[in-house]
C-alpha cells in the first residue's frame, strides 16, 4: 500500500470516445508494469469491453478479464461493478459513472468523462471538489489540438 495518497486523474473526453481513449491508457498502465481494475456502473459496458479488449487493433489485444470469472486476482486488467480490489491493481479506472468507494491500495485513479455530455462534466466537477478536499492530489487531462493529452491542471 503507497504512503502516498491515490493520484487523482481526470480524463476529458471531447475528440475520441471512450473506446478509443481506453485502450490506450490501458497500455500505458501495463507498460507501466502496473495492473488496472476498470470499475463501471454499467453492466451491460462488461460485456462489450470483455468483447472490445480483445479486437480492437487488429495487430494487439489487451489481456484481462471479468470479476467473476476463474484467476480473476491474476489478471493483468480486471473489467468490474464491484468495489473490491480483488487483482490488486495499482491503478483503478472508473467509467460510466462508477463511484470509487476506497482509494486505499492504489496509486492512481484515473476518472474519463465525456466532455459532450453536460450531466457527466458536472459530476466530474462535484467529485473533483471531493476528491481534492479529502487531501487526494488531483489532475486534470484534456485531448489537446493534435493526438494525445494535454495537462490542464
């Protein structure tokens, strides 16, 4: 468990959609050397990224797999609804709108939202003001001009 608080990361989607965002930072976070728990409030988002994780480069996948299936504490990318931390990931994805319960045991927590979508901006908002009082060092990404991310704050 880090001495440090979990790092708070906001991920504005405004050019690309979650489908193409995810898979990226997901690479990032392996390449890391880390694993990743991706939390979403929707059940039926499961079963798509379960189906998208595999295909969605024609030259690559991404290995994971579901919470409730077998050696789901070894996976390198766990796909959830639930809240625990059951592959011991460093790093916790939330989508959808997926709360975030405890950030006890992770490095970095990186909350996308669509940019698009007035409700979901606005409940960034609220949970960045939560986030950052409860002492959680927060930062905010935007999909700049060009490819890529942009650190806004």
């Amino acid at each position: 468990m880090p001495d440090t608080p979990c790092e708070v990361w906001f991920y504005h989607l405004e050019r690309t959609a979650l489908d193409q965002a995810l898979p990226e930072l997901l690479d990032k976070t392996l390449q890391k050397g880390w694993r990743a728990l991706v939390r979403t409030a929707d059940v039926q988002r499961l079963d798509h990224l379960d189906g998208w994780l595999w295909s969605y480069r024609d030259d690559s996948f991404l290995p994971h797999g579901l919470a409730g299936e077998p050696l789901a504490d070894r996976q390198p990318i766990l796909l959830t609804t639930d809240a625990d931390n059951l592959n011991a990931a460093q790093a916790l994805f939330l989508i959808d709108g997926a709360e975030a319960s405890s950030l006890d045991g992770y490095e970095r927590c990186i909350l996308m939202f669509d940019g698009r979508d007035e409700a979901a901006t606005a409940e960034a908002r609220a949970r960045w003001k939560v986030f950052k009082a409860a002492g959680h060092p927060v930062s905010y990404w935007r999909q700049g001009a060009e490819r890529g991310w942009e650190k806004q704050a």
